[in-house]
C-alpha cells in the first residue's frame, strides 16, 4: 500500500503520513507501505520520501491523508483504478475516494487518525505519538484555531504521556527559518487593515527587492492574527504557475471564508481555506467579499 498526501505538505500532511506509515509497520510487519510524495518534507523531521516502481504503485491500495480533492494529491505516478481510502479533515465538497473516513470537526488529519488508533486499542510509541502531535500543533496554529475540540486538547495529552518533550516539541514545531522571519515582517509591513479585514498582497517583484523566495510568505497567513477588530485575515502570495496568479490563505474567527474560497477554485475550513486568484483584480474581488462575510459573521 502507499500514502499519499497534498503537495506542499504541512506539518498535519507529515505527521499524519508518517504516523500511519509506523503505526502500519509496527503492528503490521508483513504489509509493504510506502509514504510517497515529490514535495520533501519542510520541517526536516522524517527524511527522505520513499520511491516506488510504476507496478508497484499500480498495483497498490492508496490511502489518502489531508487531501481535500484528489487532484491536490501530490503523486508521483498517474492514479488509474486503485482502491482509495480518503482519511481527512476538510470539508467534503469534493468527495472521491471508496472509502471515505472524513470529520471536519477535527482539528487535524492527526486527531482524526489518533482516535481511530485509540479505537483499535494498540498503544501508540513515542515515535507515532511525536509525529501525531506536530501535526495538532501545526494545524490548530497552536491550539487557538476555532476547530480546536476538547478531543484535540485530549488527543495531545495522550500523545504527551508517550514521554515527549513538550518544550522541544512546541520549538521543532513552530520556530522558522530567518528568512521566513523577515517575510513574516513583510506581511505586516505591507498590511491593509480595513472594513474588519487584514490583508496582504506580496507580488514578485516584492520578493525579488526583499532578497525573498516564495516559501519565506506563503505559509505565515496567521502573522495578520491578533489586531484588534480585525474578524477576518488574508494574504496573497505568486502563484508558481501563472506569471500573473495569486494563492490566497484566508482564515477568520467565526466568518464563513470557505464560501469565498469556494467561489475562487478553493475550499477548506469554515474559518481556514485557500484558493486561486488569476490576477490582483480578482485577489480585490476576494477582498471585498471577505469585508462582507466579516460583516455578516
């Protein structure tokens, strides 16, 4: 079997692959699983990817972590007629998958997984229980996001009790690079506060004077968190595909954003989605239409 997840993957991306995989391998030890993906893991935390054969891939039963729409799976054969099992934490507006084990009322992929492990009443060891706890971390932005449960705070607990390291954990988890430091000064810097909406728009051309890449912005949406009256947060970032295109990560308290980022070839959270701008009229489309769902909320 393979395990697949969405490109760019995040810390719930790793954690839930990898955690599956060693759960998968300590108690099952005559199943061949492979975590594969052409994305490498960002934080540096599992290693390498594994590497499959076409027949290989072909041949084998794909379980699907984190992925909203298969077609974010990041994949590196074409996926023909393999059994499916979608395990996730989105909305499910765009099911596939012939078995489809999805509850957006999860924080992450990994308290989702953490339960269904608990249920089969094997215990967990340090190594599944770090790698589920980094994705809890990481996906709940530190436990402040509104999808953050009871169970979520528990399936942390319980993760802890495996002798990790919380302080080191939480350090591993959330500390970034120095140039993803000074991008998260550009997202400030370049703020619009406006109508109970914070919001920045980064172009290449700001990143090219600011000695920045991509990857220094696109992930530090959650920087524009925290101001006062501000019901609803978004930054925009280059779009790798589309010389003019814009990514979009918005999140809110309360507001409904999924539904804007429906509207732009997206989706997500109630309160943490993404999409596609084609150009900055559309990301001020996208702007506008939060104003309102900010307002609404």
């Amino acid at each position: 079997m393979v395990i697949l997840r969405h490109g760019h993957p995040d810390g719930d991306a790793i954690g839930s692959q990898f955690a599956l995989k060693a759960y998968i391998e300590k108690y099952y030890p005559n199943c061949k699983v492979y975590a594969l993906g052409m994305d490498e893991d960002p934080y540096g935390m599992v290693g390498p990817m594994d590497t499959v054969d076409q027949t290989t891939f072909e041949s084998s039963l794909i379980l699907a972590l984190d992925c909203g729409n298969i077609e974010r799976l990041d994949s590196p054969y074409e996926i023909k007629n393999q059994m499916i099992i979608k395990v996730d934490h989105h909305l499910n507006n765009t099911p596939y998958g012939d078995i489809q084990d999805v509850d957006d009322t999860c924080g992450a992929t990994c308290q989702l997984l953490w339960r269904r492990f608990k249920e089969m009443g094997k215990p967990l060891d340090e190594k599944i229980a770090y790698l589920l706890a980094f994705g809890l971390i990481t996906d709940t932005v530190s436990f402040s996001a509104g999808y953050t449960s009871v169970e979520t705070i528990n399936a942390y607990a319980d993760c802890l009790s495996y002798g990790i390291d919380h302080v080191e954990l939480f350090k591993n988890a959330t500390s970034v690079t120095v140039d993803a430091f000074r991008g998260a000064t550009l997202i400030r810097q370049y703020a619009i506060i406006e109508d109970h909406v914070a919001y920045t728009i980064i172009d290449q051309a700001m990143l090219d004077r600011h000695g920045l890449k991509l990857e220094d912005v696109r992930d530090y949406v959650n920087e524009l968190k925290g101001i006062k009256d501000v019901e609803v947060w978004m930054i925009a970032t280059p779009d790798p595909e589309n010389p003019h295109g814009f990514k979009v990560s918005l999140r809110s308290y309360k507001a409904n954003i999924n539904a804007v980022a429906i509207k732009h070839n997206g989706g997500g959270h109630l309160a943490a989605s993404g999409c596609s701008a084609t150009d900055r009229n559309e990301v001020l489309c996208i702007v506008e239409e939060l104003k309102q769902a900010a307002n609404l909320s």
